[in-house]
C-alpha cells in the first residue's frame, strides 16, 4: 500500500478539541454537583438552625411548665400551711436547711434539687386535720395528738402514687418525718437507717425551726437553748449523722435563719 493510500486517523487539532470538548463536560458536571451540594449545605445549615429554633422554643415551654408545676407545688403547701403558720417562712426555711444539710451529707445535686422541692410539702397532711385541733392554743389532749399524728398518714396518701420523683420523695417524707432514730417515732415507729434519709433531714430541719420559731404556745427559744436539746437528742429522736452536719455548718444554718424572717 502506498504512502498516500494510508487511512488517516483523527489529526491533532481533532483530538485536542475533543479533549477540550470533554474537558469542557467535566467542567460543567463539576460545576453541577458543586452547586448541588452547595445547595444541600445551604438546605443542611436551615434544618439546623430551624431545629436549633425548636429546641429553643421546647427549652422555654418546659421552663414555663416546671415553674409552673413547682409554682403550683409552693401554693398546695400555702394552702395546707395556711392556717397552722403565720406566713409561709417556715417552709421557706425549712426547704434551705433541708437542701444545706442533704448536699453537706454528700447527696447528688438532683436529689438535693428534689428535697428543696418535697421538704415543704411534710405537713401537708394537716389540711386533713379538724381545725379545733390544728388550732388549738393549749396541749392537746391524748386523744387529739393521736389525731394530729395521722397528717403522716393523711400527706402520705394526697401524695401517693405519682410518678414524679419530687412527689415520690415528698409522699416518704410526709410518712417518715415524725420517726424517730430510737424508734419512738410515729406513725410506724421506724427506727435508725429504715427511716428514709430525706425524712431524718426533714425532722431535725422541723424540729429546729419549730424551736426557734415563735408558735401561738411559745416564744421562741435562742438558738443556743435549740442546739443544746439537739445534741441531747443526737441519736435519740436525731440521726447522728445528721445532727453532726448540721452543727458542723451551724453558721449557715443562722444565716438562712436571719435571711427567711417574717416581715
Ligand atoms: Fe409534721
């Protein structure tokens, strides 16, 4: 076959354009996927920042329902309260010693957290408790301390069966503050550790404002006069435990004492 008669395949120029040509079509799907995925980043940041927005929002309704279920929680016990104390300072208290003494004892902050809210509802039983009774200016009879005994047993059962930790707590503290650790407590005359520990908390924090709260009966006793019948007391009607930390950090229990006063 002669020189001339040779097929010819694609020139140069042929090949080179067809490169660019392709070149030119890489480019451009190039060019397509990344403004697709620009776009898919764009429509990623909005999910995130509209989700962003609805955790805000959730965040904010559960605020509002928790200081409400807490608000409501603080009215209950100004209710069962109301006739028994002259303002609700007591239970102000009465919640700062119990949440002092609970963390001192090395308590978890979540259930420190739940005693502030479940030590001012101890008594809400008394709601349950004729007011000839509750009100009575002089000792009670045999007779009627029985009856004021049950507001345990009566607190106990308005609390019962919730599924909420605080009203949990609550209902055992309203059974078990008015045990005793020597066992002469009611209402079932517990004794030492079968005394859940938030009600062995909420009876020296009880006993102690009592003492040092004016009642329509008494005047208040100083501070002193209180803390000696609590050492005498320790291990008595008192967790040693408990009355160990409390003295421990007495200052601070004068302290709340001096800031939650009646106006
Ligand atoms: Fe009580």
């Amino acid at each position: 076959m002669g020189k001339n008669n040779r097929p010819r395949g694609p020139s140069n120029s042929d090949q080179l354009k067809k490169y660019a040509e392709d070149l030119t079509e890489v480019y451009k799907s190039e060019k397509e996927k990344r403004k697709e995925l620009e776009a898919s980043k764009q429509q990623l940041v909005k999910y995130a920042d509209d989700l962003n927005q609805t955790i805000l929002e959730l965040k904010a309704a559960h605020q509002e329902l928790q200081e409400a279920y807490f608000d409501t929680i603080h009215r209950l016990v100004l209710a069962a309260e109301y006739k028994d104390e002259d303002t609700g300072d007591h239970i102000k208290r009465m919640s700062q010693y119990c949440a002092l003494i609970a963390e001192k004892l090395g308590m978890p902050a979540k259930e420190v957290q739940n005693i502030i809210y479940a030590a001012p509802m101890h008594d809400v039983g008394k709601i349950g408790i004729p007011d000839s009774i509750l009100m009575k200016p002089g000792k009670l009879t045999k007779e009627e301390f029985e009856i004021m005994k049950s507001h345990t047993i009566i607190g106990a059962n308005i609390l019962a069966n919730s599924k909420a930790e605080v009203l949990k707590l609550a209902e055992q503290i309203a059974i078990s503050h008015h045990e005793k650790w020597n066992g002469k407590g009611y209402p079932q005359g517990f004794s030492g550790d079968n005394i859940p520990m938030a009600g062995r908390i909420v009876g020296l924090a009880d006993a102690f404002d009592a003492l040092t709260s004016k009642r329509p009966y008494k005047e208040p006793f100083p501070v002193e006069v209180a803390l000696d019948i609590i050492k005498k007391e320790r291990e008595q009607h008192f967790d040693p435990d408990v009355v160990d930390v409390f003295l421990e950090n007495i200052d601070e229990i004068v302290k709340i004492k001096a800031e939650v006063v009646s106006a």
